[in-house]
C-alpha cells in the first residue's frame, strides 16, 4: 500500500465519525433516502495513478459541484463574455437567495451561486447544439467513464420541488438576464444537478484544473493557463457556498461542493481529490468531507499558500 | 539588472497610465493631497534580494494594509481565540457598512472590514502591555527598518473625520463585543491606519506570510506553518475588500490593500512584492496597483493556482 | 352647479398640468399607451349622489386597486385567518420586492404587496367556487354596473411579461405559503389587475368603506363595522405602495392606488372619491392623482386626522 | 361615575392580566425596575374633564413619546424644512436599526426613529436657544404641570448605556446630517427619553392634536391645522415602531409609544387617552395598553376609519 494510500486509510477511519454532526439534506426526498454512513475518498494524481478508500466507487448526486463543468464549458464556448452577465465575488448569503439578486439588479454574484449556474446555463443553450448532451460527454471524457448519467429519481424529485428555482429564473428573466424559455432553462439546469458520479470519477475528471488547463489522461486542452488559474480561484473564493472563507481557511484548496454530499478539491501541478459523505454542515457542505480534506492537507503539508 | 528588475521597469511603464481612471481617496483630507501620479513597486525574495522600480522608496499611508498586521499579532498574542469575536468569510459588502454587522449580532464578517479590525484591536488591547507601541515595533522588526513611524497629519485627519469608525465602535460595544473604552480602541485603529510605509518596506515586512511563517531577515518564527497558510488564506479571501473575487480572479495571490493606493502580496516560497499607486477604483483598490499585479503574475506565471 | 361639482372643476385644471412631472408606467406595453393627459375625478356621496369632471367616464385599467376588492373577499370568505398567511405592516420596500419576503420566510408584510395579493388570491381560490367570476360580479353589484370587465389587451400583456410576479407565486410556493398551482394563481392575479373601471364606477364601488361595511346602494351588509375600519387602516398605512406615509401626511385618507394611474379613497360617513391620471411619481402612485387628493382635503378640510 | 369612568374601569379590570404576556423593557437598568404590574390609564376631553383609572398619577419614564413632543417643536421652529433631513415613511425595521440608514445615505425613515429624533434633536440645537430647556416648558405648559422633569436615574442609566444611540449620531455626522457636537445631541436626546409623566399628564399635553393644533386649555394655537393634521398622519403611520400597521388595524387611532410601557393616543375632535403598564411586546409597545386602546374604541366604536 502506498503512503498516501495508508494516509486516506486513517482519514476514513478519523472523519467517518464526525458525520454523525451533520444532517444529510432533505430539501428533496430523493437526497434524504441516501444512507448516511457512506464515506468515500479518492486522490487521482497527475500522472493518473488513483489512490481510494471508503465508499469511493459508489456513486452519489453530485448537485452543484457540476456547476464546476457547466462554467467550465461556458468559457470554452463564449470567454471571459459570461462575466457580462454573472460576477465573480463571494456572495455573503446562502446558494438559493434572492436579495442579493434584487439588490444587484439581476446580476449573480458569481456561477456557483443557484441563479448565477441558471444564467450559466442560458449561455450554454445558446452555444451549443444540444448543451446538456455535450456538456454530459464532456464530464464523461473528463472521467474517463461512458457510463456516467442522470439519475432519473433525483431528477423527478428536482423538478417536483424546485419552486425557488424557478423563482430565480423568473426573477432573472425579469431582469432581462434569461434569454431562453424558462423551461429549458430549469430542464438544463435540473438535469445536470442530478448527474450521479463516484469519488474516483471526480478526482478523475477535475485533473485538468491540477495541470494548467490540459487533461492528463487524453492530453486535451480544456482551458489555458490562465483560464483554469481562474477557474481554481472562483472555487477557492466561491466554491463552497458561504463558508468559502472558512473552508480556504481550515482546507486552503479550491474546491466544488454539493448537497449532495460530495467535495472535490484541486492541488496544482499535484493531483485532485474527491470525498463524499452526505451529512451536511449548517451552509451546506459536507461535514466530514470538510474534515477529511483538512486532514489531508494538514499531515500532507500541501495547499496552495 | 537582473530579469525581475527588467520586469518591473516594464510594468511601471505599463500601469502607471492606468492610473488616470482611478480616483485619490478623498474621505481624509491628507490623503487626497497624495500626488495622484506617484508609483511605485517592489519585490523581495526569500534570500532578501530586492528588485524596485518607481516610487518604491518613498513612504505612503498603508491605512488598511496596517490590518494584516494586527491580526498577525492577535494571532500570536490568543492564538484561533480571535474568531470567537471575529469571522473569516468574505463580506459581499463594503469595507465600512455596518448592515451586515447587525444582521450578524456584533460579529464582523472578517478582521479586515473595520469592524472587525477595531475587535481586533480590543483584543490586543487586552492582550498586550503597551499594545500600539508593540505593533510598531513588531512591523520595524519585520521591515528591518527602525524610522517606520505614525505619520501625525494622517492621524489627525483620521481623528477629525472618523465618525463612521466611532459609529462602528459604539455598534460593536452595544453588542459586547468591545470590552475597553471606546476612544482607546478607535486611537489604536487611527494610529494604525496612520501608519506611513515605502514599497520595499512593506514587501519585506511580509516576507514572513511568503516562507511558513519564519521571517527570512531574522530567522524568527512569527507564526506556525498552519498559522501563515490561514493569514494567506484571509488575504486571498477578504484581502482586497469586496473585490477579492475578481482580485483573485485577475491576480491570483493573497493580498492586503489600502485605501492609501497600496498592495501588498506574496507568493508562497518564492517572494513578496509591494505596490503603490494612489488612485483607487471604486471598490476602494489602487487602479494600477492591481493592474501591475495582474500584469506580473501574468508575465512569470506564477501563482498560487 | 353644485359647491362639491365646482370645486372638482377647479381641481382638474389646478392639477392636470402636474401630471406632465410624472411618467406613465411602462412595464406593460398596454399601459404604456394610455394617453398620459387623461385626467378624471369623481366623488360620490353616502346618499348617491355623484359629482364627476374631466374623463371621469372613461374606463381605465384599475391594476393594484383590485386588491382592494379581493381582500375584501378574503375577509368574507375566511375572515381574520388571512392574517396567518399575510403581515398588516408597511413594507418600507417596492411592491414587487423579495427581499423582504424571504428575511420573513414567506409571509409577505401586508395584502397590498404583490407577493401578498397572490396570497390572497390562493386564499380565494380555495374558499371560492369560482374565484375570480365572483370577484368580479363583487365588483360590478357595488359600481352599480354590469359591464365592468377585465381588459383582455393588458391581460395579455400582464402574461406576456409577469416574470417577477411569476417569480414570487414560485417563491411563496417554495415557503409553503401557495397551496393552488402557480398558473392558476397568476391567472386569478393578471385578471384582477386587468379589470378596467372608470372613475365614477370606482368611487361608487368603495362607498361601503365609508359606510362603516354597508353598501349604501343596496343596503348589504358588505364587511362588519369593525372590518371595515381594518381595510380602511390597511389601506392609510400600505395603500399607496413605499409612499403610505408621504400619502397619510399629505392627503391624509385611506386610499388605494394602481400602477393605471388610479386612486379611490374614502372619508368615513362622508363620501368616496376615485381620480384617475396616468402619469406616476417614483414610487408609482399618480402623481396628479395624489395632488388632486391633497387640494380636496386642504380645500374641503375633510381628513380623518 | 360617569359612562366613560365606568368603561375605564372596566377596560383597567380586563386589560391589567394581558401584561403578564409581555416583558420589561431590559435595555437600560433603571426601566428594568420599574414593577411590572402597574397599569395606568386615562382620558381627557376637549372640555377638559378627566377620567382616570389605576395607576393614573403615578409618573413614568415616557420615552420615545417625546419625540412627539420635539417633532411637533421641530415644525413650529423650521416647519416643512425638518423634512429635508428626515421622511416621514413606516421603517419596516426596528426603531434602533442602522440598515435603512445606510441603505438612505443618513437621511432616517422617520422622527419617531431613534436615528430620526438625533436629526430632530440637531434641528432643536439649530434652532432654539436653550433647546431643551425650551422643549420641557413646552410638555410643562402642555400638560398644565410645572413639576414634570428628568428622571436623574432613568438620565444616568440612558448615558451609561446608550453605545447604539452614539452608533447611530457618528453615523448620520459620517453622512453629513447632523451639524451640532455628537456629545450635545446625545446629551438632548437622552434628556428628553428621561422626563417623566403620569397618564393624565400625558394625555393632556396631547390635546392640542386632538383640536386641530390649539391647546384647548391655554387657548394657544401650537400648530395650525394642517399641521396638526400631519402629525397625527405620522403617529398613525410611524408611531408605534415596526407594528404601526398591526396597531392601526387594531386600534385605528393616531398613537406615540415608549419602551417605558406608555402610549398616548388622540381622537380628532373628541379627546386624547393615554395608557401605562410596562410589559412590552416583541416590538416594543405595552402590550397590556395596546389591548386597553383596542378594547377602548371598540367598546365606544370611536375610531378615525
């Protein structure tokens, strides 16, 4: 067994038990049935060697993390344009508000945030042919696995629930920041929350953001340089909700969460990592997700500062 | 001269221009008699090498940059107790608001907003004998510069017209979360901002944040590893007020800026690098200050991400 | 002529030309071209008698003034209980504002708001066989006419353009606080906004507030004594969007406003008066109108102050 | 005992066991003390007599209510003028909240607001030579009682205490609305929270609203008509903090409440009542006198609506 290997051994073992603080989320049932006792963990290094442990093969819901390939498609298709239309600042309020939207006439404070991905979403529908298709075999090319989808059940249970998005679409629309029926906009954006992938499959797919913008396992460029460079900072500032400061803080990676549980994280020029385990701290975030990764970085000694 | 100094010669030559769509800060009168046209830039590497160009010896009110500072010394003085009184998170708001502050109960967002810089100024208070006396001294001590000095014109133009900061002072005892009188904290605060810095002074004095926490000059250690990655995490998350989204966007460092047109960054490892110029942009950083940031880190391609 | 008749005339021409300060509304196409030189007034007293000039027979699209009405329903219909699911309170924001509605989890501040007029009309459709045809039969037994309809022009246009009303219906519903589908609570709401009456049928119509709930056409008993005085609070502290208080001190009469360039208000045990100018002031209340109101209590010294 | 004594008594018996529902005003310690169970209440007429039940003469902090007093010295000083400095619109926040005033630029939603009554308190300095030496004789000469001063206690405890009031007067200086020392506004403002008056005092010096502007037992006019009509416009719209529309639907009067658990209230042309019983409720007005003024017009029918 490999140091680091061994090392996410003890992690498992150390933060498995400190999901028992959090709540899974419940906001639609289809989240709330998902046992709260997984725990995965996987590191995918550069040069592709993968290192798991925990539940790191079961996939889950990754919900907002999948934000992560809609921005990243978004500036592959029109650039820097998208901050025309959403910003690129923490927001200071929870992923589903509303105010700051009014008080900011209708301009997300950044992709991550529910309405800023709604706006994201509406730049892919007119850029591409068939976006959600393409933006499925982009994660899929990503992580080398044909088989990634959307799960149907947590797709009936996001569009069965998901008035306050639609309040936001709306509310953009009004604005004039939503160009294409509501509609396909909320189908866009429902399926891709409800895309199910594994640790493994998400360290996997995020290593192109640990190696300047060129995925290492088909050699493709994604970004350049200096696209991928921003694409880690909107995580690092933006990437886990409104607690990005204090996850910089104790964690000091850029990284993508979701409600569903998952956490995937970025060392530069090293490898990525993914963790899962769905009880959530109060903003959202895994809680012993959050704990693992600060245990890494901690008896790793590496972060980005 | 070396390839660095060749460097910085063609950013000042750059990014001075850039300087004329910003605007001098005009809320003390002693700052809004800067010259508008001064600039100034410095780097100093972990072997103590430097490399300026411009204004880079010429003193300048470091007013906010005096933050980074101060929450170093609370650190060292009572350790994570500070954000019991203190968060860590991005505001979303400006620097001197005092909404968020009530919606939150006292508690400022972070201790780079001037609320949360007067908790940590109560804090030191609390914490030290001749609490101001030893912030000087501990920044000549980093800056390896003895003649660092409040400058008195800034402090009484501070004094004079620091009602909003009086008013954050009261706020925050009203909430009991300022435990000595309400003129000593905002003398310490004056005083601090007050302080006058050059370019090379200021990148050396943060060499420290650069090198895990050992200060190269010394071989002190003013803050443990996990201290100085939490310090560099706070810059890049809260360091540039409500711009560090698109300051770590463009940049891609850890940073403290002033209102008085300064910057102060570091690339972990590696060096710091100071710059001056003071008119601002309207989210209250120096214009061509970021500019000339953005342009180095561009140029050599180093960054954090 | 009578006094009251001349008095109105000198009104009309004192006020007509104030209207040319303010704008008509334009966030519907249909509202935007009503002529903005319209200028009507109609008092009609506890005994019948009405004293109309200008175009006081030109009907006109009430908009916000049919919460007037539907509120009213409420009352009948479920009495005080429509206070579980709306405030009484001046709002201190936009009428169309979410802000507000998501710092109080949903329960819009007061009937008058939009969010609190879709309340209402979910609160109708579940008490009501058919709601909305029995508003408006409500509505044309107190004018005294059976003609009075919806408007199908600003219907469509109210449909074709209601993104932020659709906005909060999603919002509310995500609160829990909508219990009918959303499309039916937006019909219910556009036709409301769509009826159109003209000054006389207006005032007519509002007589029962001034007669502490008795319609003084047909002797029904419309509301209680003690819930008439409620509306008519209701209407002096929110009737007149963000402006009640501005409105209270200059005019000094519960009133109602629409974004049609409406108001009818009441002077208890008196009478009722209805004035109709399109052009509005900022914060959308007819800027004639409102003028014309204040020169008629100033005039008559008629106030319930 | 006359109809009126009687209903008094019966309304003391009826009204006395609801404060058991409310809590003391706890923010400063002398309020802190006062026994809970005292309840005051009375009425005067136009023509003078009195009628009064419980606690009637016994003296009480008054509070907020004075700034109904410096309001109304306010107009006669400067009329409309005070208005440029201060709207006349219900918050919708609580009456010592610093967000709208931000939100406004340092112009406070009201008098009746605590940051209101520090502009009006500067108005008074501006205007007046000895201000509130002229502002007691003014509530002595009112109230026909020369004997009614500062509570030296309540004075002592407000000094000690009132960090949010100071927030609030270095925040208005910050925007340029308020011209006198901070130390001399906060020094008025207190003052005037710490004169204490019994209900029959009380309700008397509100006569003059209750008469169209003239004191009807000196004979002085100290308002002209439309004044008066105004000031009661705002007490019904702002004067009884966040719940002026709860208290309008409720009791329909023209009201002024302080956190020492008194309310004054007039009927135009008829009287003025006021109340006392120190539990409050979560917005801060007497709990047990709002339910005495709500069971006092609905008992009589007398109402404004």
């Amino acid at each position: 067994m490999s140091a680091l290997a061994g090392l996410l051994e003890a992690i498992v073992a150390e933060a498995r038990p400190q999901a028992a603080r959090g709540t899974v989320a419940r906001y639609i049932p289809a989240l709330a049935r998902v046992p709260a006792d997984r725990f995965g963990i996987a590191v995918v290094e550069l040069d592709g060697s993968v290192h798991a442990s925990g539940d790191a093969h079961e996939r889950f819901s990754i919900q907002s993390i999948a934000k992560l390939f809609s921005v990243t498609q978004a500036l592959r298709a029109i650039g820097e344009g998208i901050f025309l239309r959403v910003g690129r600042e923490p927001s200071g309020t929870a992923f589903n508000s509303l105010v700051q939207l009014e008080v900011e006439r209708g301009i997300p404070r950044n992709p991550f945030l529910n309405a800023g991905a709604l706006v994201v979403a509406d730049v892919l529908l007119g850029a591409r042919e068939a976006a959600f298709d393409e933006l499925l075999a982009f994660i899929r090319e990503r992580a080398g696995s044909g088989t990634i989808d959307v799960d149907r059940e947590v797709l009936d249970s996001e569009r069965a629930t998901g008035f306050r998005n639609a309040a936001l679409a709306n509310f953009l629309r009004s604005f004039g920041n939503l160009t294409h029926g509501i509609d396909a906009v909320l189908a866009f954006y429902f399926a891709q929350c409800s895309i199910a992938m594994n640790c493994v499959e998400l360290a996997r797919s995020a290593l192109f953001l640990a190696n300047r913008g060129v995925c290492p396992r088909t050699g493709e460029r994604v970004l350049t340089p200096s696209q991928c460079k921003r694409v880690n900072a909107l995580m690092l500032t933006c990437g886990t909700y409104d607690a990005a400061g204090d996850f910089a803080y104790e964690v000091g990676l850029p990284a993508k969460s979701g409600v569903g549980g998952g956490i995937v994280a970025v060392i530069p020029e090293r490898l990525a990592i993914a963790v899962w385990s769905p009880p959530l701290d109060p903003k959202g975030n895994s809680l012993a997700g959050s704990f693992a990764l600060e245990r890494f970085t901690t008896h790793t000694g590496w972060s980005i500062f």
